[in-house]
C-alpha cells in the first residue's frame, strides 16, 4: 500500500506538490528526498517496528520523511517543537525507541536506548505494517495517545480525481494534519504551507499561491471574522472552507456565509481514534450534517454518537479503549437528529447540570456572540451549593468594557434568549487565549 502510494506520486511528476517558506517544490522533488531519507534511515539503523518521533513543523523534509518512515514500516511518532515538560511526558507514554529532530534542512537522529514492547506495538510488528502515534489536544483533560495501522490510513485514500490547492493548517501531530497532506498528495494537489496561524498569513496564502480548500476550526474562522481580514486579501481562489473538530456557533456559521456568500462551507467529523467520517452538511448556514460512508457506521444511544470505523485505532498507551463488543466507538459526543442528519451539540462530559437540568455549553455560546463587544466565548460549570452547577461565561472582549457592565448585558442578553438556568451567574474577561495551539477550545481553562 505504501509503495502504491508513492508510486502515485512519482506520476505526478513536475506538478507543484509543496510550497514551504514561499519556495515551490515538485513531486519530483518530494519523492527524490523520500529515497534521500531511504539513505538516512539506513545510515542510522532505523528499522521496521522502531517506535520513531519525527519532530519538526510541516516542511517538505517532515513530509519527505514521514513518507520515508512509513515505508520503511516504522511506528511514527509525529511532534511539533513541543516544552521540554510536554515533550518529556510524551516521549515516555509512548516508549520512544528513535527521536528524528528536523530543524530546516538539517537532520538530528538519537536513538534513546529504550525498547518498547508495548502490546499495541507487537500487534503492528506481527502484521508487519507501519504504524501511527497521535497524542490529543488535551482541552478537558490529560493527552491521550492513539495507535492507529497506519496501512489503513493509507487506504481510504482513492484514485485522483480533481487536484486542490489546499493550505496545510493543522499540524502533522492532528489527524486533521495527515489527513490533509496524505488526500492532498494522493490527488496530485497542491499543499501550501505557512509559518504562523494568524487570519493574516493564512489570507496572504491564500491571496498568493490561489488556494482553493481551507480546512480549519471554528475558533479560527471566529477570529477571521472579527479581525477583518478576508476583506482585505483578494479570496477569489477559494472554493471551499472546511471546519471541525469543534462545535460551530451557528452565528459564526452565518456570518460566514454573508462575509463570503462564494465560498462553500463544510462540516467535516473525525477523531484520531476513528480517522475523517465521510459527511454531507443539510446546507451551508446550518449545523446538520449527514454522517457516515464506506467504511464508517454509527449509531446514537441515549443521544450519545457511536461509531465504528474499518480504521478504527487498535487502542490508547494510557487509557482504556471504550469499544463495545460491537467495535462501536463512544464518541462522547452528545448529538440531535433529525431524520437522517444529526447536529453535534459537544461533549457530553462539558453538560453543565444546573439543579437537574441540561445546558449544552455551544448553546450558551452561541447567544454570547451575538453581543456586539464579545469576541470569544467559553462556557462551563462552576460548583454551586444551591443548584450544584451553574453557568460561568469566560469571554474575550472586542473593546474596553467595565465588567459589571458587561456582566449586565450578558445576563440581559441571556435572559430574553434562553431559560433562567442557562443565564451565566458569573461573567469573567479572558486574560489569555482561551485556545490551544490547535485552535480549539480549552474547556478546562474556563
């Protein structure tokens, strides 16, 4: 399956595959440099089932070399420049047996002297298939570490159809991050990459090198909107936006589609425990989506998405797997449906119980953004002796604004749009980001 994909590639030729620092590279190249890295994972004795960390930002080197470690049947690993705390933490839950280093066009290779017999790992090394590492974002709680065969990735991946331009938002360490490159190169696309995630740079790229798909995130899409910037870039190139790994405030959502009637928006679904789940959003300005596809079955329980996936990961290193005897997935996500759409209402753990009575933290959300001086919005519980939780609003603020002022147009606003319970009791200004380096909301900081 990997020398079939790479195979692909070679026929792409002198088609631009990679722009990296505003310099063009062809498929040409890319494959070249993936039978350079063939070189250097000989040179320094990395062999099939080596647990092996490639740790760079997206660059055409981590890309030649992610392809070179996957070919080879290695165990990767995939991580950006990370603190050393962080990074520490990381390489022992997953029993780093290699850390490839890449710092522009240099290469750095250490092998750590561990020897990792995980059972997740023996698995892959029995069926003689690369395997994948991904660690999550960890916005409600500690990272966990997915193993997924990263032959069954490689799968889904069809025949070419219609190549896009697409930008290379999402890191290679997010299964967002793969699944761009891995669909991008298997199309004979282009993937363009940036040096920094602001609505600035990302407008730039697309205003210079004429991209046509932007996947990213809703917390994202919310800063473009309130920073201005697509109305200053020449946009026209781009077709289609896509977004997840998040709920959509549905305000942002239409906003969006007034700022750029052009543009075709897309609800995409996916976990690294599951891999991308073939969606169909109902339309551009609403929140329901079809799920499901080859491959991919789901099922609700209790207003709980389960899904299983022929790409399902094999386990968590730190954690328990929570299939059932089915191979169902829980997703945790608590979902509406309606006939056969569903609409992601977020994870049922962030429910906030207000004297017995559900609040879903989007909903909440959504009604905050519709103030004028709000910015960004993070909702969660906050114990209370009386009703055991209530509503506590964490916002970023558009302009300088007393916060008792801003206390009392929240909770005026609130209260003509939702019930009593769902009103926040306490109204706080954000003092940093309220997201990750992912662009997704951290929960547990609200």
């Amino acid at each position: 399956m990997t020398s079939s994909f790479l195979d692909r590639m070679t026929g792409f030729g002198d088609a631009e595959a990679i722009v990296f620092d505003n310099t063009r590279y062809s498929y040409a190249y890319l494959v070249r440099r993936t039978a350079d890295w063939r070189e250097y994972l000989d040179a320094h004795g990395v062999r099939a089932g080596h647990v092996v960390v490639l740790e760079s930002v997206s660059s055409v080197e981590a890309c030649a070399g992610l392809l070179a470690l996957i070919e080879r049947g290695a165990i990767v690993v995939p991580l950006t420049p990370l603190p050393a705390a962080k990074r520490a933490e990381f390489h022992e839950v997953a029993e780093v047996e290699v850390v490839i280093a890449i710092e522009g066009e240099e290469r750095a290779c250490e092998h750590t002297g561990r020897s990792s017999e995980r059972e997740l790992y023996q698995q892959l090394r029995t069926a003689e298939v690369p395997g994948l590492v991904l660690f999550s974002s960890g916005t409600t709680g500690r990272s966990k570490a997915t193993v997924l065969d990263f032959s069954k990735v490689l799968a889904k991946y069809g025949a070419p159809t219609r190549p896009k331009r697409t930008l290379a938002f999402l890191n290679l360490d997010h299964i967002g991050g793969i699944n761009t490159l891995l669909h991008t190169l298997s199309q004979g696309g282009a993937l363009i990459t940036i040096p920094e995630r602001t609505p600035e740079t990302v407008c730039a790229a697309i205003q210079e090198h004429r991209v046509e798909v932007l996947p990213t995130t809703p917390t994202f899409l919310n800063m473009l909107l309130i920073s201005g910037a697509y109305q200053r870039y020449d946009l026209t190139s781009l077709g289609l936006i896509t977004y997840g790994t998040e709920p959509m405030p549905l305000g942002t959502l239409q906003s969006l589609k007034k700022a750029m009637p052009d543009v075709r928006f897309k609800q995409t679904y996916g976990l690294s425990e599951l891999g991308i789940m073939p969606t169909k959003s109902k339309s551009d300005d609403t929140l329901w989506v079809k799920l499901g596809g080859e491959g991919f079955e789901y099922r609700i329980t209790d207003g709980v998405l389960w899904i299983r996936s022929d790409m399902a990961m094999l386990g968590y290193l730190n954690a328990p797997a929570p299939f059932d005897e089915e191979g169902f997935f829980n997703t945790q996500d608590a979902v509406e449906v309606d006939g056969e759409y569903v609409r992601i209402l977020g994870r049922k753990s962030e429910i906030i119980n207000v004297a017995g009575e559900k609040v879903y933290p989007s909903e909440v959300e959504n009604v905050l953004l519709e103030i004028p001086v709000i910015a960004e919005a993070t909702v969660s519980g906050r114990p209370s002796p009386v009703t055991g939780m209530v509503v506590k609003a964490t916002v970023t603020v558009s302009e300088e604004i007393d916060r008792r002022e801003l206390t009392r147009l929240v909770r005026e606003h609130c209260g003509r749009r939702l019930e009593a319970f769902k009103v926040p009791v306490v109204v706080e200004i954000a003092e940093a980001a309220q997201h990750n380096d992912r662009f997704k909301k951290i929960r547990s900081a609200a």
